[in-house]
C-alpha cells in the first residue's frame, strides 16, 4: 500500500506553460490513494483548465479566494491538508512565500496551511542560478519547506538547460517518501539535548558558548514528525519547539542537562546529543557582582563539569542507540572517529568550522556521519532542518532488526 493512501494532499497550481504536468500529478496521487484538492491561480486557468482538474481530482477545484466563500474554504482546506504542494511554482509565486506576502493566490494559501509545504520551481535557465532565487530558495527552506529540485532539459523559450519542472512521477516519489518517513520512528522513544549551557562566575557572568540550539530543535522537531514521543532537554536558547509530542525541558547548567539526561535515558530508545555542553565551569561561583579593581585580573579556577555522552554509552542497553556530534577544527576525522569509540556511540556527526556553512549562529549546516559499522557518508551543505532528517533516517537505519530478527548490538 502506498504512503500518500488517504492522505490529504493540497495541490497548488500558478500560471505557468508547466501547469500541464499537473494534470497527470494529479492522476497519480488520486492513484496512489490520496484525497487531491486542487487550487489555482486564475494565471493557471489560461494554461489548464479548472474541468480538466476538476476530473481527474473527483473534487471541485477552487480558483478564486477573494468571495466569503472562498475565504472561508481556503482556511477550511489549510487545517484539512496533511501536504501543500505548489507545483509548478513560477519565481513570482515562491518569491512572495519567502517575504510573508498573500497578494498571490498560492502564496496566499501558503500562510494558510499548518502541513509541510512543498515547491516545484519553474523558471527559464538564466533564472535558476540568479542570487536573488538562491537567496529566496534557501529562506522557504529555512522556514521548513521542502525544494522539489528543478529538471534539466528544453524549456519554453527554447534553451535547454535547468529550470524544468520536477516530472510528476519524482513529485508523486518524493511525497510517498515523505509519508513513509512519518513512520521511521514511529513508537520509539527519543532524548535529545540541545543549545549551549551557561556556567555562572557571579549573578551577572557565566561561561557560554555560541550555540543557539536550532540543530537541536530541528532533530526534535524531525523525530516527532517521524512519529516519536520525543523528551527535549534545552540549555538557555531564544528558539521554542512545535509539535505536540514534544515535551520540553529547560535547563541552564551542564549539571542540569546531566541529570536531566541521565534520569531520561533509561527509556530511552534513542538519545541525540546535539548540545554544546560547557566542558567545565567554575570551581566557585561568586554570590555578588565581582567589580573590577587597578589590581591584577582575577583567576577563575575550573573543574570539570560530568561528561554525558561518556556516563550515558557506560549506562546504555541493548537496543538503545546514541547519536553524538562532534565539533572539530583539526584532525576532524580522527577525533570524530575517536570520540565514537570512547563514549560508546552508534553514530556520530562531524561538523568542521572550516566549512563554509556550518558550525552556530547558522541555518545551515554540513556534516560527515560516522556509524559503529565504519559507514562513512559525507553529506552537503543543507539545512539544519534537512541535516536533522539525514541524521535520523541514518539512526533508523541502524535501529532495524537483524535478519535473525534480534536487534543490532549496540556495543562497538
């Protein structure tokens, strides 16, 4: 049975000489047993025709929001919907998705939905690879929404090169991958850690780092749309989660995150340590403001806060897993590979800083993914929502049974 059967599918439709393929989109998901609902453009009825959807979805086909009626389905259809695809997607459209503007009527739609949105850009060549569509492009991405990559072959004006839309067959793939990956998960019990810890020095001072949390946010957010309860552990961060099979837990200091960890993990089926833990901290933490003074600077002395990724692969079961990130400006694989090893983690992610692209304070990241079978994959530059993604398909893989119908060792 496919993944989009019974699913709630919204196809958006913008005037584009592309809007055919839609037609023969829309016969595939009505196949493949989802429920279609087709928006268009009034730009889109001059290139197909409202009938010819109409048909082929068995539902009347909306191309006006502008009457009470229309308001009111289009809002009706963004709580009924558990996928917005926008295909195709002229620049015009997706461009005013990535400034917030509903004056187009897909993009209009687009601020009405609550599921995962989806674009098929359609563009002439010269188009694609113009800073200002890279720049929009990555913006929809890093609001969650998903790039159905252009085609390359002969366009309407004649040249070829990228710029086609995605055919409806890749469409129709990456819709059913979608719903498949809501079931990866699907049971499990996940513990992540995210964002940095702050170490006090007085009421004012502590020791920090850079860390904003949204690697974290992005694979909780991840596992919970993959189906799993998911237990947030989050150091100081201006960033909130979502989805309701989040529970959250803040915290401030690496002693918090520890014990907060450490009293999760036992049910556990999967711990991500995303979180950028202060390696020490204070020996003592002084109860007033320390005022500066002509004399000489103060000494900080430091001891070392518990290491959790260390105590949680000493404490971890058989079918547990444990999923690390190891940050690097040397060495990078050596002592991602290492830290695998000694902490007694399934898989871990290397994030050099000296990618362009990655590391804190970013959208985006790019990481090389280490297991305990001496699987490398090296992924691009992506964003941290997609990074999240890569990282638990990865961890799934490793939770599968064996042939032998056990489960994998999770001893290195």
């Amino acid at each position: 049975m496919s993944s989009l059967t019974g699913k709630h599918i919204i196809l958006g439709i913008s005037g584009s000489i592309a809007a055919y393929k839609s037609a023969l989109l829309t016969r595939l998901l009505v196949r493949s047993g989802a429920e279609v609902q087709v928006l268009m453009t009034p730009a889109a009825t001059t290139f197909i025709t409202p009938l010819t959807l109409h048909t082929l979805s068995g539902k009347p086909v909306h191309a006006q929001v502008s009457s009470e009626a229309g308001w009111n389905n289009h809002v009706e259809l963004g709580l009924w919907a558990d996928a917005y695809c926008l295909a195709p997607a002229p620049a015009n459209t997706w461009c005013q998705m990535a400034r917030g503007l509903g004056d187009n009527r897909g993009a209009a739609w687009d601020l009405c939905v609550r599921c995962p949105v989806s674009f098929a850009p359609a563009m002439d060549l010269d188009m694609v690879n113009q800073p200002a569509t890279q720049a929009n492009v990555a913006r929809l991405q890093s609001y969650g929404d998903t790039l159905i990559p252009v085609g390359r072959g002969e366009l309407a004006s004649g040249l070829v090169g990228e710029g086609r839309m995605a055919e409806p067959e890749d469409i129709q793939a990456m819709l059913e991958a979608h719903f498949g990956e809501q079931q990866l998960l699907d049971g499990k019990r996940v513990l992540i850690t995210a964002g940095p810890t702050h170490e006090p020095i007085d009421p004012v001072r502590f020791i920090g780092n850079r860390s904003s949390g949204r690697m974290g946010i992005a694979l909780a957010e991840a596992a919970a749309a993959m189906g799993a309860s998911v237990k947030l552990v989050l150091g100081p961060s201006a960033l909130g989660v979502h989805h309701p099979r989040i529970e959250l837990e803040r915290v401030e200091t690496a002693q918090e995150m520890f014990d907060a960890a450490v009293r999760q993990f036992p049910g556990t089926d999967l711990a991500v340590l995303a979180a950028a833990v202060a390696d020490y901290r204070p020996a003592e933490v002084a109860e007033q403001k320390i005022k500066k003074t002509e004399a000489a600077s103060p000494a900080i002395a430091l001891v070392k806060n518990p290491d959790i990724a260390a105590t949680l692969g000493r404490q971890k079961q058989p079918g547990q897993l444990i999923v690390g990130f190891a940050l690097e400006t040397e060495n990078e694989e050596a002592n991602a590979r290492s830290k695998l090893e000694r902490k007694n983690m399934d898989l871990i992610a290397l994030n050099s800083l000296r990618d362009e692209g990655a590391g804190f304070e970013r959208t985006t990241n790019k990481v090389t993914l280490f297991d305990r079978n001496n699987k490398r994959t090296a992924l691009e530059l992506k964003t941290k929502e997609a990074v999240a993604r890569d990282i638990l398909r990865a961890a799934a893989e490793l939770m599968k049974p064996t042939r032998a119908g056990s489960q994998n060792k999770t001893s290195l």
